[in-house]
C-alpha cells in the first residue's frame, strides 16, 4: 500500500475551521464563474445607426415650392436606409450625416438646413431600426427572434417578456448575452430576483436563454450513480447527497464521504493556500456535527466526483486504496 505522502493525490479532511479556507482554493470544472453586466439606465430617446431607415416627410406652403409640386403642400421621402459613413440623401442637401443623433436631432439639423432653401420648410421625421439599433433573442423562450431596440434604457429582463417569457421546461436556466466577442452570463434566479442586475442592451446584442449544464458525479453506495445536473448557482456537500437519493442505509459508511476534485497544475501552492496536488480527495465525518456543518458549507464544483465508501473503508488507508482503484473510473465518468 502507498504511504500517503507518496500517493499521486492528497487527502484532505474537510472541517469546520478549514472549510472557510478550502472556499478559496481555485475552481475547478471549467468554469470561473459567471460575470454580468452592471445596470446602466441609458436615456429613453433612441439614436439613429448605420442600417436604420429613415422616412421624411417635408411640407411646404409656398406656391412655388422646389419640393412639392401643384396643389401638393408635401413631399414624402419613405426608407431612407442610413449609410455606412452615418449619412441619408436629402434633394438639394446631398449627404446629411445623422449617425449618433436622436431622431429629433435629426429632424431639426434638415430642416434648419433646408431653412435657407425653402425657409417654410416644416420636416417630420421617423426611424425603422436596423441591425445596430436590434438585437437577437436567440433561445429558450416562446417567440425567439430579432427584437428592435425602443430606446437607449430597453432592458434584458423587457427583451426576454417580449420573447414569452422563460421557458418552463428548462432546468435551472442561465442567460447569457453576447457582447462584442463577450459572453457574460447569469443564473435566471439572480437575474430575476435582483432589479440592479436587470442589464441595459446595446444594438446587436445576443441573448439566450440555457439550461444549466454544469454538473457533478456520483459514485459508491448512494441511492443513485450516474451524473447530477446543477440545480442551482451554488451546491453544497450535504446538498448532494439529497440530490442523488441519499446514503444507502445498508452499506454507506457516513464516516467516508468524499469528494473527488482535480486542479490544473497552475493552481498548485506550496503554502497552503491552494491544493499540494492536482488530484484532492475531501473527506467528510457525517457522524458528527463537526463533519455535517463542514459539509453544509463546502462548495462543490463542476466534474466534481462524490463517492460514498462502504462500510468497512473507514481508515486512511483503505480510502486510498479505494480512491487509487476508483479515481481512474470517476475521471472516465466525469469525462462523459
């Protein structure tokens, strides 16, 4: 048998006064976490972009108007798609560059610019948004699609009740927006549950809406052995244990509950602040209420193999063995 200094992977007991400690150590999983956006109300008026279309309609009460002609006082100019450079065609103007501006900043700049040409010029002005003023909301609600930005201050949260709503089905649901080459993501319960986070959109955000895909492993003498999906943002040791059915009553030794974890070998510390080895097996005591509130309050984290030891794998020893036997079997499940 290998002495524990030798194995290939640590042990470590899980307590009270180190739980808080572990907390710290890196995650593990492939995932580092998620990271949002913060809330930014913007102004309520929208802005015009490259790809909008502009319709203009000019009134004109002069008789011999350079716009209108015969008994017409008006002249409509309808779909006026904005320029890369940010520009529509106005008659007698050529270029307008409107890009940035608010559709009545807009509407003002032509008509004091046809002022000296047809100074009874009256303009009224409106704005179809294109790609730069939409956005996509992709996945996992009623009525995915292309949604128009109504203005600078139009939420995520606004985005997803346009689209139906979150669908029911889909287990403990992420959202995740899609950012310039950024993904951002979040759990639909934080989301939902804090208004701070209820993010501003920009023009050709993406949205969509998952279910979570993070999930664990569980192995040994539990009431189920397969893998367990992440039913929320966080789970605890003792949490997954009522996930996967409990200790089976006539073989789980609840003195030998572990937890198989594997850090990338840029996680590894000397000092103790982060894991000896790449490959830690925690260990729990569930027999006592030193053990139950350390599981209570350790995190467990994706790929995460939960193995529950029979009855007679109660020493040091035996745990190693078992863990050196199964650890290769754990990593193939995990890996599935």
């Amino acid at each position: 048998m290998k002495d524990p200094e030798a194995a290939a992977f640590s042990v470590v007991p899980v307590t009270r006064q180190n739980v808080d400690a572990l907390r710290k150590w890196p995650s593990t999983g492939g995932v580092a976490g998620y990271r949002w956006l913060e809330a930014r109300q913007g102004p309520v008026s929208s802005v015009i972009r490259p790809g909008d279309r502009i319709s203009l309609m000019i009134w004109d009460s002069q008789e011999n108007s350079l716009l209108a002609s015969g008994a017409q006082k008006a002249v409509q100019m309808a779909d006026l798609t904005v320029s890369p450079s940010g520009a529509i065609f106005v008659p007698y103007l050529d270029d307008v560059v409107i890009n940035g501006q608010t559709p009545d900043q807009a509407r003002r700049q032509i008509q004091e610019a046809l002022a000296p040409i047809i100074p009874s010029a009256q303009v009224q002005l409106s704005m179809e948004p294109g790609r730069q003023n939409s956005v996509d909301l992709v996945s996992g609600v009623a009525r995915p699609g292309t949604y128009p930005l109504p203005d600078r201050n139009y939420t995520i949260l606004s985005l997803i009740a346009h689209g139906g709503g979150i669908d029911s089905r889909l287990r403990n649901p992420l959202v995740r927006l899609i950012r310039g080459g950024e993904r951002y993501e979040i759990s639909a319960e934080r989301l939902l549950s804090n208004p701070s986070l209820n993010a501003v959109l920009r023009g050709d955000d993406k949205v969509l809406v998952e279910e979570d895909r993070r999930y664990f492993t569980a192995l040994g003498a539990t009431g189920q052995q397969s893998l367990i999906y992440f039913e929320k943002d966080e789970i605890t040791a003792l949490e997954t244990l009522s996930m996967i059915g409990g200790l089976e009553a006539s073989r789980a030794d609840p003195k030998g509950v572990l937890i198989l974890r594997e850090y990338p070998s840029s996680a590894l510390r000397a000092d103790g602040s982060g894991p000896s080895r790449e490959q830690v097996v925690f260990t729990f005591d569930l027999t006592t209420a030193e053990g139950l509130f350390a599981a209570r309050s350790f995190q467990i984290n994706p790929k995460d193999t939960v193995l529950v030891t029979e009855a007679s794998l109660v020493s040091t020893r035996s745990v190693l063995g078992l863990v050196g036997t199964l650890l290769g079997l754990a990593n193939t499940v995990s890996s599935n």
